[in-house]
C-alpha cells in the first residue's frame, strides 16, 4: 500500500550550498548534439573515475568518495507519455496509480501535495485533466515498478545512482550543475524548476511553470536533455543514508542490497532555491518504490556492449 509518507517526502529537502566534487575529465564517444526535443536517442557515454556526492550538501549527500563506472548507453530524454503509451499499448501493462485508484498531485493553488483519486499517468492532475496534446512530455505517476517494467520491455534498465551522477556530470570537472558552476550563466534559465519562493509563487520565468515537453532546455556535456529539472527520475538503487561512507572505490556500484526506498535524481519543476534544489548534480532524494508523482518519471540505460 502506498504510504501516505511518500507524498511529501520531496517536501523535506532543504536548500544548502554544496562543494564542488572532483571528477576525472573524460570525453563522451559517439555522441552527438540534440538537433532537437525530438531527437531522444540514447547517447553512448564513456566510462570514467570521479568523486561522488557532496560534503556541502544534505547529510545523505556525503561523503565524497571515488567510484568508477563503465561506460553505458542513456536514453537522451525522460520517457514521454506518447513513449509510455506505445508500452502500454504493447503490453496491457496498468500502472499502480491506476490500480490503487490514486496519485500524488501537487496542487498549486494548495500549495501541497494532495492523494487524488484517479490521477494517474493517462490523468496527471486528476480525472477531469488528460495528456492530450503533451506526448512529448516526460510520464509521471509511474511508480519504481512500472519503470523498470517499460525498462525491461524496451531491453534497457534503470541506471544505478552512480550512472547518473557520472551521466549529469557530463564531463564536468567539479561542477555544481550539469552545465558548470553558475546556477543561471548570463541570466539564463538551464533546467525547468522554480523561480520563486516555494510553494507560494513560481513566477515561471523558465517559461514553464509546470511540466516541460523534454528537451526544451540546453543539453549538458554528454548530450542529455532534462538530466537536472523537470521530473526527478527514478534509479535502480535503494536509498541508504550511510551508504556513501561505506562505498568508495566501488566499481559500478549498486546501492545498498535492500531498503524500503528508491533513490531518485535529478530534482524536478518543484525545485527552487528555498527548498529542494535537486538539479545540483549531486543532490540525491528518496520515496518509496511505491510512489505515484506528478513530478516523478524515469529514462532508461543499457550496457555499452548491447545494441543501441
Ligand atoms: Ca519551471
């Protein structure tokens, strides 16, 4: 049963400067520009060593420790609802939300997360609201097992924590951001969140003061559209607060072995400066697996091995 916790969990996060981390520069391969929001291929990211987390930020988000991944291929963009449908389509696949009956909204005009009877990912603010027109929009309300279901019938999976980190990155010697050290470089808006002081007012001045179609923002390093902002998005790890202290030197790590919540990435449209700030690339938060979210999706990796 979803507990009712996991609509708020996003809420707890509180905003705190953090130390730029030390990354081992490496270049991508076999990447390409985005040409456009449409363009949503995977991008073949190179492998590297880098220093993981943060010691300046939530007590979760540290230590820093050195991990290595090896390379991966990452879908370009979040899954998008026209993405989500073409599965269901295939697959008859019900999502929890729709089977519980109910998702968590996030209600502006509330300013607070509410449980809403038939909002699900067909009905993102309820029954009465449809993704009519917004097929290149990142799905929501899809929990951590209706992810890993699209990931596995696309033949991909979920990445790890540490593939995000190292993907968000994008090559970024010990950048804040995906996209440097400067949260909006010549005044400009790199990732859709809030501008304002949250819950009370986004002024949007992202043009988006809700959900973004993906790719509307510029890539970072490696290529990847929306890696901060937008929708968090989930990982494959379970969340451990110590895990970090007891992680360096790990190759290709996974997380804890077990746990009663997912780790997610990313930050979202809710994430504004007072509160939150989980586009940082290091910034890191948890709800459990169960968890139906308007600002909540998910992209997919695979191993650079496998056919792209
Ligand atoms: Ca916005």
């Amino acid at each position: 049963m979803r507990r009712p916790s996991s609509l708020v969990l996003l809420l707890l996060a509180t905003s705190i400067p953090t130390r730029a981390a030390a990354v081992t520069p490496a270049r991508p391969r076999a990447t390409r520009p985005a040409a456009a929001a449409a363009t949503c291929d995977m991008v073949l990211l190179p492998g590297g060593t880098f220093d993981m987390g943060t010691d300046r930020g939530l007590p979760f988000e540290g230590p820093v420790h050195r991990v290595t991944v090896h390379s991966f291929w990452m879908d370009r963009c979040e899954v998008t609802n026209q993405e989500f449908a073409r599965f269901v389509a295939a697959t008859g696949h019900r999502t929890e939300s729709e089977r519980q009956g109910f998702s968590g909204v996030f209600v502006p005009g509330a300013q607070e997360w509410q449980p809403i009877k038939g909002a699900d990912w067909r009905h993102p603010e309820g029954p009465s609201s449809s993704v009519a027109g917004r097929d290149d929009q990142p799905v929501v309300h899809v929990s951590f097992d209706d992810a890993a279901a699209y990931a596995k019938w696309a033949g991909k999976r979920l990445p790890t924590e540490a593939e995000f980190e190292w993907a968000a990155r994008g090559g970024r010697a010990g950048a804040q951001y995906a996209w440097g050290d400067t949260l909006h470089p010549g005044g400009r808006q790199m990732a859709n969140t809030w501008q304002g002081h949250f819950p009370e007012h986004d002024a949007g001045t992202d043009g988006y003061p809700r959900i973004a179609p993906v790719g509307r923002f510029p890539p970072n390093g490696y290529g990847l559209l929306d890696i901060a902002g937008n929708v968090w998005e989930w990982t494959s790890d379970w969340f451990s607060e110590d895990y970090y202290r007891r992680a360096g030197g790990a190759v290709d790590p996974t997380g804890p072995a077990t746990g009663s919540e997912k780790a997610i990435r990313g930050g979202s449209w809710l994430c504004s400066a007072n509160y939150c700030t989980g586009y940082r690339v290091a910034a890191r938060q948890h709800t459990p697996p169960d968890s139906g979210l308007n600002n909540l999706g998910f992209r997919c990796v695979r191993p650079a091995a496998g056919p792209r």
